[in-house]
C-alpha cells in the first residue's frame, strides 16, 4: 500500500474497510471491559479472596454491577465487524472457521457460561459464600480468555494458507504458530488499560454525584493500566520479531506512518496521564485526555492491523465480491432500521440516566436523615 490507509484500495473494498475498523474499535472498547475487568476481579479473588457488593465505589465493586451488562454490548457491538470482516475476507475467514471446526462452535456456549457466571457474582447469593463467587471470578475469567484465543487463533490461521492443507489432512482442530502467545499476550494486555480508563471514568462519575470514592481505587486503576502498556508493548515487539521482516516491511511503508504516529500519541497521552496520577497528590486521572488517548490508540492499532492483514490476504480475488456486495441492495430497509434502533437506545439510555439521578437523590435524602 503505498497512499494514506485505504485510499489505496477500490472505493467500495475502503468502504468496507473503514466501517470494519471503526465497528471494531467499538467492539474493542467493551470486549476490553469484559476481558480486562474479569481479569481484574479473577486476580482480586486470589488475592484477597473476599467478596465485593455492587453497590461499593470501588473498582471492583464497580466491574460487579456493570460487567453483564458491559458483556452483552461486546457481543452486541460484535455483531457489525462480523459482518464485515465475512464480506472483506470472505474465503480466508470462512476456511479458518471451517478447518477449526467444533473448536471455533465452542465459543457460544463459554460466552453463555461467562455470561451466567458474572451474574452470579452479582448475586447475593454468591456474595454469601465466599468460595463460590472466588470460583464464578474465576471460571468467568478463563471463559472470556478462551474466546480471546480462539479468536487470535482463528485470525492468525486465515492469514496462513500454506497451513490449511495440513491441519484438514490431519484432521486437527488446534493451530500451533510461533505468533500465537505474543499476539494473544498483545491483546490481552492491551485490554487492562481500556478497562482501566472506562472504569476511572465511572468512578469520576459516583464521584461528581457526589460519592465519595477512596485514592487507592485510582492508584489501583493506574497501576493496572500501567502493567497493561508495558506488557502489551512488550508481546507487540515479541510478535514483529518472531513475525520477521513481514510486519516491519508494512510499517516501513509511508502509508501506516500516520496510524503509527496516531498510536504513538495516545499511548504517550495514557502513559502521561496515569503517571501523574499515582505520582501526584489528588490522585485523580484526567479523564477527558485519558479517554482521547485511548480511542485514538484503540483505532489506530485496528488500522495498522488491517493493513497488516490486506498484505497478507490475496485481497484482488475478493474486490469483484466487494462491489456485488455493495450492490445487493436493501440500503433503505438499513436506514430505517438504524434510525428506530437508535431512538430506541437513546430512549433507553435517558431512562437510565433518570434512574442513576433518582437512586442518587434517594441517597442523599437518606444520608441526610440518618
């Protein structure tokens, strides 16, 4: 690709690529919540081993109230890149979840498990045996990092065709690759620090309601953040050395130099800030730059991996499908339902609001009696 990502490229093919990467990034943005905030929780429970109430303001208590909600928008918000990365990389996608079999089928019922799992951490029930809501932290936890593997594996075995006559010979349903862990570990840590951010930012929420939230929630948060960049760096560096001179070959070319600075940017825009947050005395993040920051890493990062993958995947023999796919019609049926659904969420998003602002009030009022 040698013009700025994807001008490059076929109008309707950067079509399709533009809305992937955008619906991705939104995906991203909740699916870190999930992993991420599970992690947390799971590493809380060993480490402490006490339960948590949704009601505390806390990072955890927090993460308790809010992740079956946050896992039932990541598997919502899924549903537009599916779409599209089945349209973009239509033969390449198809043959990795075929050759993967009932491996790739397994990821519906563990999200169905995780899902159920995270409501029972909510529950009181659970709450009241300590053993049980450490063990739904956990097995919440391995579910979601099962469907993180199974994704990157899927990813990596579409992008290697020379591996697909070996694994349907053999009949095997696991890709072992060299790029596996560290393209995992990239995304795995890559989660901690956009949990991180979303949960600061519900946490200077409670607090602008007026609810008192403790110092050590935000330096817990910046820690974690912190860790989450340095590792994720590292599995970045780890994959482009293992992965040769191909990824280096990409970046060197002036059109990912951009997305690269863009990067760069945000990650330097996280770092500054929860730096100054465990360094400084209020021991509060800005959110506005912290948010910015990572949006701009979270879209940059999904267009360099693109890029990454339009070099990889023989993209002339899929340009003829893009354009009958643009053409297959059904724009207005689209339009209208995406202007209902929209009014629909905004609707239900103001009823929410109404509801956090009343419940807010009620305390109040029942703090000033007491």
């Amino acid at each position: 690709m040698s013009a700025p990502f994807p001008l490059d490229l076929p109008a309707t093919t950067a079509v399709y690529l533009c809305l992937y990467v955008v619906t991705l990034a939104l995906h991203v943005v909740f699916m870190s919540y999930s992993l991420g905030g599970a992690c947390y929780l799971a590493l809380a429970a060993l480490r402490k081993g006490g339960t948590v109430s949704p009601c505390e303001r806390t990072a955890r208590g927090v993460l308790v109230d809010w992740l079956p909600f946050s896992l039932g928008l990541t598997i919502t918000a899924g549903v537009g890149p599916l779409l599209f990365v089945q349209i973009l990389y239509e033969k390449a996608f198809y043959t990795a979840n075929l050759l993967l079999f009932y491996r790739w089928m397994m990821i519906v019922p563990v999200l169905i498990v995780g899902f159920y799992l995270l409501y029972l951490i909510k529950s009181d029930y659970a709450q009241a045996r300590p053993w049980l809501w450490r063990g739904a932290c956990i097995g919440a936890f391995l579910c979601f990092a099962f469907v993180a593997w199974s994704w990157t594996e899927n990813h990596l075995l579409s992008t290697d065709p020379r591996a697909w006559p070996e694994m349907y010979e053999q009949r095997r349903v696991v890709y072992a690759s060299p790029l596996l862990m560290p393209r995992l570990g990239m995304w795995f840590f890559g989660t901690w620090p956009v949990m991180a951010a979303a949960v600061a930012w519900q946490l200077r929420a409670a607090e602008s309601r007026g609810q008192s939230v403790p110092d050590r929630e935000f330096v817990r948060l910046g820690r974690v953040a912190l860790i989450g960049l340095v590792f994720g760096g590292a599995c970045a560096l780890g994959y482009a050395m293992r992965a040769g001179g191909q990824v280096t070959a990409v970046l060197n070319k002036s059109s990912l130099w951009l997305h690269v600075s863009m990067l760069v940017l945000g990650v330097a825009a996280m770092l500054v800030v929860w730096i100054r947050c465990l360094t400084g005395k209020g021991r509060r993040p800005a959110i506005r730059p912290l948010i910015a920051g990572t949006l701009a890493s979270i879209l940059a990062s999904g267009a360099i991996r693109e890029s990454l993958r339009v070099e990889q995947v023989d993209m002339a023999a899929l340009m003829s499908h893009h354009s009958r796919a643009l053409q297959a019609g059904g724009h207005v049926v689209f339009g209208i339902a995406f202007l209902v659904n929209a009014l629909v969420i905004a609707y239900a998003l103001t009823l929410a609001a109404k509801a956090v602002r009343g419940t807010t009030k009620a305390d109040e009022i029942a703090t000033e009696e007491s």
